[in-house]
C-alpha cells in the first residue's frame, strides 16, 4: 500500500474537485435531494422545468 498523508490518524482521499475551477466564483449549481423511498415529495420535472 502507497504511504498517504493522513489527517487526523485518517488516510485521505484524492480531491474530485476540479483544478482549474474558482469554486468562490459565481455560478449554477444542481443539488440533489433523495428523499424515503425516492419519493417525488417535492415535484416533477416537466418539459425541463421544476413544478411544485
């Protein structure tokens, strides 16, 4: 096995975060959200916009 940096006694993982990317900068932003059962709590999209 490869000698890793640790952090707090914890091996770490690779960052899956871009390199050339400025995460402080001003952007769109898709959150998912899995509810119970993946149930459509929230709504449905159609015709490619949010409907609650």
């Amino acid at each position: 096995m490869m000698n890793k940096p640790k952090f707090r006694g914890k091996y770490r993982v690779e960052s899956i975060r871009l390199q050339n990317r400025h995460y402080a900068a001003n952007g769109w932003y898709f959150v998912t959200i899995c509810t119970g059962d993946r149930a459509h709590f929230f709504g449905n999209v159609i015709g490619g916009q949010m409907r609650l």
